[in-house]
C-alpha cells in the first residue's frame, strides 16, 4: 500500500492548498455573482483545475516522494554481485518493454515488497525490499521485477494520474453543488456565500472523495492483472506464478503493505475491501494459470 499512499496522502493535502488559495483569492465568488444563479461553466473550468493540478503535482513528486518516504537506496555504482544483478535484469527487461532505464533501488523492510513510480515511462524508479531479496529465489525476484517494469511500460503511473484527476474534478464540482444548495435553497443565504456553503462542501467533499476512492482502487485492480501478465512475458510464466506464491503471508504473518500513496504499483498489498489497490493473491495467480492454458 505503500505507493498510492503517499499519492493519495500528497494529492489530497495538494487541493486542500489550492481550494484554499481559491478561496483566498475570491475565485470562488463566480458561484455568486448572479445572485442565486449558478455558473456550471466556470465551476467545472475550476475544479478541473484544482483536480488535475492535485492529480499532476503528485505524480511529478512521486519518485522523490518515494526516495525519502522509503528511504530507497538507488543503486547509482553496485556494491555487489545482488546489485549489479538487480541493474543488469532491469536493464535487460526495460530494453525488452522498449522503455527507459528505470532508477533502480533498494529500500530496508523486512517484508517482501517492490514498487515502481515516476513521471513518465522514460523517468521511472523501480525498488525492492530487502525482505523481498533474502525470501525469494533468483527467478522469483526477475519476475517480481518484471511486474514493476510492466506497471512502468504500461504507463500506469500517468494512467492513474489521469483517473485521480478527473474523479477530483467530479468530487471538487459536486460537493461544491451540494454546499450551493445548501446555502441558497435551504438555508435561504442570498447574500455572497455563506459558512453554510463552507461547511457543507468540506463534509461533501470528504463523503465523496470516500466514494471516489473505490472507483480508483478498482482501475488499480485491473492494471494489476495486466502488470502479472506483464511480468510473465518478461521473466516465465511459472516464474511469476511461483512470485505471487512465494508473496502469501505465512501462518501468522500480515500481509506485505506499502505506504498508502505507494500501494497501486507495489507487488503486494491488502485484498479484502473496495478499498484496496490490488486483487487477492489467489485470483492473480489464477488468472495467470487461465491465461498459460489457452
């Protein structure tokens, strides 16, 4: 989870900065200024801006974001024979997907984790747990990698940007509806916007950007299953399948979880609501062992 964490967590605190400077700046007087008529158009030109600025600022912070939230050491000059693999099988495996050479790097957690993040297909940062190097085998980690160049060759990062986009603009738009509504039509303010207006788009916006969560969580799901696959034409089918595998808790044992804004393009996180970012252990590996049938 520890991907789209710190993607939620800096997209979320991002539009509370812009609503803010908005609010200061009287931007948000359009809704008033024919008395009680409502300009739509300007409303929706508004949150599209502060969603997609939100959406975008977080992508772009994303790898640097990803270093220090992680504390991820890239792998500039390797020290050993681990590292110099970890180089060579990224290298070989971005050169097969036709992408840039991602950043490559380890970050210490005793759990078996990996994430990718980056901008761009071209200015990527792929990472591993060091948990992750002492559980699994050799073949067991190219696959694990090749998920995680999947996920970048796929371009899920910018895909995932786009969806949080336009869900905030929704989310920013109707709540702001709801808190017009409000203030005009029940609370019968006719003069400018009311602490009505204020009150009830932040309970609005923070009841739908719940909801909204789900829709994201579910794109994250289905680009999982393409990321496995991925991964299978990049490292072996059984290699993948034997990852996934390897990646079930033991008895006992939580499950591997990434920070929130990191989750959606980790190799593993929770399963068991609409609120999580990947699909069960057993369905992947399921889909996997459909698809080596057909």
């Amino acid at each position: 989870m520890l991907r789209i964490g710190l993607f939620l967590a800096t997209n979320f605190a991002i539009l509370i900065v812009i609503s803010v400077v908005f609010s200061l700046l009287g931007l948000e007087g359009v809704l008033a200024e024919n008395g009680v008529d409502l300009n739509l158009q300007a409303l929706l030109v508004m949150s599209a801006v502060i969603g997609f600025s939100g959406s975008f600022i977080s992508l772009l912070m994303s790898k640097w974001l990803a270093k220090r939230g992680m504390g991820v050491h890239v792998i500039e000059q390797p020290a050993n024979n681990t590292e110099r693999w970890l180089v060579d099988t990224v290298k070989r495996q971005a050169e097969e997907a036709g992408i840039g050479m991602p950043e490559v790097g380890i970050f210490d957690s005793p759990e078996p984790n990996a994430f990718a993040t980056g901008a761009s297909r071209n200015n990527a940062l792929v990472a591993v747990s060091t948990g992750l190097l002492q559980r699994m085998q050799e073949k067991e980690v190219e696959a694990v990698l090749g998920h995680e160049v999947a996920h970048v060759a796929n371009g899920d990062m910018i895909t995932m940007a786009l969806i949080q986009g336009v869900v905030n603009t929704f989310v920013i738009f109707l709540a702001r509806l709801v808190g017009f509504f409000v203030d005009r039509v029940i609370l019968k303010n006719e003069r400018g916007l009311g602490i009505g207006y204020y009150l009830t788009t932040i309970i609005a916006q923070i009841f739908l950007s719940i909801l909204a969560s789900i829709i994201v969580m579910w794109f994250s799901r289905r680009r999982e299953f393409r990321a496995d696959a991925g991964g299978a034409s990049l490292a072996g089918r059984s290699n993948m399948i034997a990852a996934l595998t390897a990646l079930q808790p033991r008895e006992g044992e939580e499950p591997a979880e990434l920070p929130e804004n990191m989750a959606a393009f980790g190799i593993s996180g929770k399963m068991s609501s609409l609120f999580s970012s990947h699909p069960s252990l057993e369905s992947r590996i399921a889909a996997l062992q459909e698809a080596g049938t057909r």
